[in-house]
C-alpha cells in the first residue's frame, strides 16, 4: 500500500489529537507504591535521575526552539507551547517525585544552552536558514522521542522483571504511551520539509548534523554522556549499538543522507553511542544514588563510581 502523503492538514489534525487523548498526566493520578525502595534506587537510580532530568529540561528546550526559529508560529507553536511542553513537564515532575520516593536527591535539570543556538538563530531571520533551523528541530525531536520510547520500554520490561508491577503500569506506562505521538509529529514535519530542502539546504544540515549530534540530554556535557552511557548498559542496549543505531537514525537518513545509498543510519549517531558507553565503563556515572530522606539529607555515603558498573 503506498504511503500517504503527508500535509500541513494532516500533521496539525495529529497534533489536536495528541492533545485530546493526551492531556498532561496529573501527578494525583499515578500510583507510585513501591515494593522494594531500596532495590529500584540501587539497580535503576542512575536510570530514574537521568529520565527525570532529562524531562524537566523540556523548559530550556522550549528556550532553545525560540532561540533558533526566532518568531516559530503555526502548528509547531501549537505542538510545543501546548501539548508538547505540558506533556513532558508532568513527566518529569512524576519522576522525580518517584526519584525521593525511593530516597534519591530531587532532580537538578541543567537551563544554560550552548552559544552556537544563538549563532543559528542570529541567522534564522533569513528564511532559507530558518528552514535549516526547523529541519534540525525535526530532527533532533525525532531522535529524541525514539530514545525514549526505547528508554521507556526497557524500564517498565526491567521494572517487572523485579516485581516493581505497579510503578511499571502507572508511572512508566502512561509516560511512554504519550511518546510515540511525539514522535510522528517530528517525523512529520521532517518528511514535509524535506521536500522543499534545496540542495545546499540540505547539505549545511548535514553538516550541522554531523558536528553537532548528541545523545538526549547529554547537552555536549561529559558526564552526562557518562550517565546514558549507564542507562543503554544498564538496559543491555550496548549489546547490538549497530541495531540501536539503526532504531535511532534509520528516519534521518533517509531524508537528508538519501544520496548515500545503502546507508542504515548516520554514522555519528553510531560514534556518539560508543562514546557514552566507552565513558561509562571507563569513568563509571557521574553521580550515584545515595539515599536521601525528604529533606534531601543523605542518609548513606554514596557508593564508589565503579559500584554499578555492569549492574543489571
């Protein structure tokens, strides 16, 4: 059957969906009992830090797309200012109220964005740029949301595996039902876009692409890189990074690496997989899980760095 075409009425029609089957989760509506406190914090506490942090950062994110798509309007105003952001500002919130549940610091999300947005949104009052800007929008939602479908998948399978039902189904669960949408609607717009890419369009966003590609929320931080480095170990997705990197960049290639034929995903989504694995076995996680008490006293010392190396 061949694949419809995509239009400006369509992806809109998507995004009032989105919201109407999708409101912001309540934090009153989830049910955050957990069996064992101190196992979820000890085998998924890097895992659960890094998500929520990951989610709150859904406000600097909005800072980033209004930096670099100076006067954004339409429906990718209407997708991130009210269904995107209200969205994935109750996920993080639900996680990190999960993360002192089970004795861990509040999450910290880091708010400061790197000066080469400025720089592209210094350009983007050019239209030409300005469509290079909502390409690389696309783009990196795109990769994004896929990484956390992935991410969320593994947690709630892992979750069960250690009879944590209940958090799995109600924290977990909801959060990642409202990920997919997130994900068409980048996919999308990319696919729109791409159509109307002129070839020099298309080639500075290689470029940009190619130097600039980072894992969610690593944000060109070290650390961080060493944290997800610890979740795609922790989630044994380090065994295949070649079919990991196919899930993440098959979309990416095929619009804007069409001219290389045969190739699955772009490479620097594979390279940049392998630095954050290669950080974490080398380096272990920035920051472990120690056990707080609800005024953020920790009630243990943390655990050397190499502690949770390999932990499953």
């Amino acid at each position: 059957m061949p694949k419809k075409q995509v239009t400006p009425g369509k992806i809109r029609d998507h995004v009032e969906r989105l919201g109407e089957l999708y409101p912001p989760i309540p934090l009153s509506s989830v049910d955050r009992t957990v069996r064992d406190p101190e196992l979820v914090r000890t085998r998924f506490g890097h895992v659960l830090n890094y998500l929520a942090r990951v989610e709150l950062e859904v406000d600097r994110n909005v800072l980033e797309i209004l930096t670099v798509i100076p006067g954004i309007d339409g429906t990718d105003r209407f997708f991130y200012q009210d269904v995107w952001q209200p969205q994935e500002i109750q996920h993080g919130l639900i996680l990190d109220r999960l993360c002192t549940d089970v004795g861990l610091p509040p999450s910290t999300p880091k708010m400061t964005f790197d000066w080469t947005f400025r720089l592209l949104g210094a350009l983007a009052h050019l239209r030409p740029i300005q469509d290079v800007s909502r390409m690389m929008f696309y783009l990196t939602g795109a990769s994004t949301e896929r990484q956390a479908v992935l991410a969320y998948n593994s947690f709630t399978a892992r979750l069960k595996e250690i009879g944590e039902d209940v958090i799995a189904e109600s924290v977990i669960h909801p959060i990642k039902r409202q990920e997919p949408g997130h994900f068409a609607y980048y996919r999308m717009s990319a696919e729109l876009l791409a159509t109307t890419l002129r070839p020099w369009q298309r080639w500075l966003v290689q470029q940009l692409r190619s130097t600039s590609y980072a894992m969610v929320g690593t944000n060109g931080d070290e650390e961080y890189k060493r944290d997800i480095g610890g979740l795609m170990v922790t989630f044994d997705l380090d065994h295949d990074l070649e079919a990991y990197a196919r899930e993440v960049g098959r979309l990416e290639a095929r619009l804007i690496w069409a001219d290389r034929n045969g190739l699955e995903f772009p490479p620097y989504v594979l390279e940049s997989m392998r630095e954050s694995v290669e950080l974490y076995r080398e380096k272990g996680l920035s920051t472990l899980p120690a056990r707080y008490d609800l005024e953020g006293h920790a009630l243990v010392e943390r655990p050397t760095s190499r502690s949770l190396v390999g932990v499953r």
